[in-house]
C-alpha cells in the first residue's frame, strides 16, 4: 500500500469532529416550574396514556381508538415519521466507501481527412470505488442531525395523537352537552305546553286575561325556536367528530345522540387538590417540548456540518477493471487495469460564502432555541389553565346545581300559586324562564368539568405516570 494512502486511512481513523457538542438548554429549571404552577413535586398522581378510560364510556373509547388509527394528521404523522426514519439509513452511508460495477464499449470512426487514422473499439468492464474521508466529522454531525429529527417526528406524532384524543372527547362531550340541552329544551316545551292548557282553561273561565294566554304562547314559541339552533349545533358537533375519526357523519354510532344515559347529567367528580400531584418534569417531559428539543438538537449538529465545509476535503478515487481495444481479448490476464487517485480540496477563495454558512446555522438555532422556550412556556400556560379553570369550574357547578334545585322548587311552588289564583302569570312565566335558563347553564357546566380535565391531561402531556 502506498505511503499516502496508508496516510489517508489514518487520518481516517484518528479525524476529529468539528463544532460545538450539544448541550440541552436549561431554561428555567424544575424548582422553577414546580413553584410556579404549586406542584407539590411528587408522582403520587397516576393518570394513564389512555387516561380517556377514566370516563367510564364505551362510546368514547370506541371514537378515541378510531380517531388515532384513522386520522388523516396521525396518518400524516406516522408517513413523517417513516420518511424521517429512512433519511437515517440514507444519511448513516453517505460518508462510507461507495463501490460501483460498470461496464462500457465506444466505437470511434475517424474522418479519412486525417491521414492515416484507423477506426477504434474500446471496450471496460471493472469496478469503480469512491471514498469521502470523513476527517472533520460532517458525516458524523449529519447522522447526529438525522437522529434528531427521528426523534423529533417521533415527538411530534405523539403530540398529534394526544391532540386528536383531546379534541375527540372535547368534541364528544359538547355533543352530549347539546344532547343534553336538545332535551332540556324538549322538557321545558312539555311543561310550557300544560302551563299553557292551564292559561287557557282559566282563560275561557274568565279568570285569566288575553295578555297571560299571548305570554303562555310566546313562551312556547320561544322555546320551540330554541329547538332547531340547538340541533344544529348538535349535527355540527357531529360532522366535526366525523372528521377527527376519519369517517362519514352516518358512520358514526347510531347512540352517539341517544339521551339516555348521558354522561352530561351527573358532574364529573375529581379531587382538585390531586392535580397538583406532579413533579415539575411532567412540562419537559410533553411530546411537544421534547419534540422542540429535538429540533434544536439538529439545528446544533447542522453547525458542525457548516463549520466543517471550512476544512479540506479528502476524497479517495480507485478502479478495477479489464480494458480492451478487442471485445476477444477483454478477458485475458493483460487487460487487467487499475487506477487510484486520492485529491485535496482546500477552500481558500469563496466570497466568505462558507463562513456566512456557518453564521447562518448558527442564527437558525437562535431561532430554534426559541421556539424551545416558548414551547416550555406555552406548555407551563397549558397546565396553570387547566388546573385553574378545572378549581373554577367545580365551584362553579355546585354553586350551579343549588341554584337550579331551587329554582325547580320555585316553579312548583309558583305553579300551584297561580292555579290557585294567587299570583299573576308573569311571575310564573319569568320562573319557568328561569329554570331554562339554569338547568341550560348547568348542561354546560357539567360538561366543562369534563371539558377541563381533558385539558389538564393534555397540558400534561396525555397523561402522566412515574414512568414518564
């Protein structure tokens, strides 16, 4: 082996890997966090990855399962992740040695203006090899690069999973929310409708006056005018479910609309204080952070690429082969042919083009370092939301349901009054107003409570267990 290419091979073995190593940035640590948002900094609170279970609702699991296997996002997601994972294997050989089998024949027929040419056949066949020695490590900060972004659409697919989950049951829940008041609105039409056989019994006895049977009938008319916005929002709470589970709306189960049983009627029961049951690293640990993480961990490596196009480049050439002017003769002993040329490239003169590259990598990961931090602090947003609006919400709805028992007992109680003469129709009519309103109120109420712990386990990053 000659000299120099023993001298390459060295270089080979003992090359250097140039720019800087990555460091994970610490912007803001867990002592931070955790007093930021009271954590309790303790993984005593279990919620599972399919923490969707907890809802006890077959219909909802079955939409949830069918959303993560049929989503055209999860399915761009899993295509994202299958590209970035063969950019792997293609970027892992770029900097190995390439081998390549040809074969070739040229005929050449020479001008009789040229004296005594004669006509000439040139038959190859051999191999030819190629090497880019990978002295300042580009190669090994492009594998670095092409690791990171695999783990960034891993991340990134999670995030979307835990996203479609979150919408789904998001969705599910104002449906039944709107199922819910569809037949609050139905009920009410029904008391409505005997409140007003009343009014006009009393009226044809002439203890009533036209101006409470007008008030009797538009408090009908204004319920009955209520129905069909309502069922419109019911369907399109439908086609959005429709959608998330990559389905046509009549695919969809039949008792996704069907009022028994609906989970809306009873408030979902948490213990608030358990929600603080976190350890600080569950904001770190959110597929989204990770996957900003991840991002920045290419950007890094991608300067180290830069910086080495600033150093010379060692590229080793050779062939092997058999070379004939006779097709007859190709295979014989003394058409064996070898080549071998290694070559130095040293930049010197580029306009400082290589040198801007370098500063150019380098803003893009000030860039990318950002979008890191304001993914933390999106995410430290996302849980001081959930949990406040979670601790909201439950004081709100018990203060809700009190009011709605009352109102109910002041409608009977007001009822009777009047059948009996002793009040006029307008307070009965303000009372059953009223209670619509309240037992409407308290329809939407119940389902935010479901509404906001969907979006404390989604600020959480879909759950969160010790194993995380």
């Amino acid at each position: 082996m000659p000299n120099y290419i023993l001298i390459l091979f060295c270089l080979a073995v003992t090359s250097c890997t140039v720019g800087p190593d990555y460091q994970e940035p610490s912007i803001f640590d867990d002592t931070q966090i955790k007093d930021s948002l009271k954590l309790t900094d303790t993984n005593t609170l279990r919620v599972s990855k399919d923490w969707y279970l907890l809802f006890n609702d077959e219909t909802l699991n079955s939409l949830i399962a069918q959303a993560l296997d049929n989503n055209p996002s999860v399915l761009q997601g899993i295509a994202r992740l299958k590209q970035a994972r063969t950019i792997v294997g293609i970027n892992r050989v770029q900097y190995l040695p390439m081998l390549n089998a040809s074969s070739g024949y040229d005929y050449a027929k020479a001008s009789k203006n040229i004296g005594l040419a004669a006509d000439s056949n040139f038959f190859q066949l051999g191999f030819d090899a190629s090497w880019e020695i990978d002295i300042w490590g580009a190669g090994r900060r492009l594998n670095e690069q092409s690791m990171a972004q695999l783990q960034e659409a891993l991340y990134n697919l999670q995030n979307i999973k835990v996203m479609i989950a979150a919408e789904t049951a998001n969705t599910y829940f104002s449906l039944k929310t709107s199922v819910e008041q569809l037949q609050i609105a139905k009920n009410n039409l029904k008391l409505q409708q005997e409140i007003y056989k009343t009014v006009k019994e009393k009226y044809a006895s002439g203890l009533a006056d036209e101006t409470a049977l007008n008030q009797a009938q538009y408090l009908i008319a204004s319920t009955q005018a209520v129905i069909p916005a309502t069922e419109y929002q019911l369907e399109t709470y439908k086609n959005a479910l429709a959608v998330l589970v990559g389905r046509l709306p009549d695919m969809l189960p039949d008792n996704i609309t069907s009022t028994q049983n609906n989970i809306i009627k009873k408030a979902y029961k948490y213990d608030i204080n358990s929600l603080y049951n976190l350890p600080a690293s569950v904001i770190r640990n959110r597929p989204d952070v990770k996957a900003a993480e991840r991002a920045l961990a290419a950007q890094n490596a991608a300067i180290g690429q830069a910086v080495a196009e600033l150093y010379p480049n060692v590229t080793l050439s050779a062939m092997f082969g058999l070379q004939s002017t006779a097709g007859s003769k190709l295979f014989n002993s003394s058409s064996q042919a070898y080549s071998y040329s290694p070559s130095l490239v040293l930049p010197l003169f580029n306009w400082g083009k290589l040198q801007s590259n370098v500063k150019l990598q380098q803003y893009i990961k000030e860039e990318t370092l950002e979008n890191y931090r304001q993914t933390l602090l999106s995410a430290v947003e996302d849980l001081n939301n959930a949990i406040t609006a979670a601790q909201k919400e439950a004081t709100k709805n018990k203060y809700l349901k009190k009011a709605t028992a009352n109102m109910r007992t002041a409608l009977n109680n007001i009822r009777r009054k009047y059948e009996n003469g002793l009040v006029d129709f307008s307070q009965l009519l303000q009372t059953e107003q009223d209670l619509l309103a309240a037992e409407n109120t308290l329809a939407v109420s119940n389902g935010a409570l479901y509404q906001n712990i969907i979006a404390f386990y989604k600020a959480a990053g879909g759950g969160y267990s010790d194993k995380n």
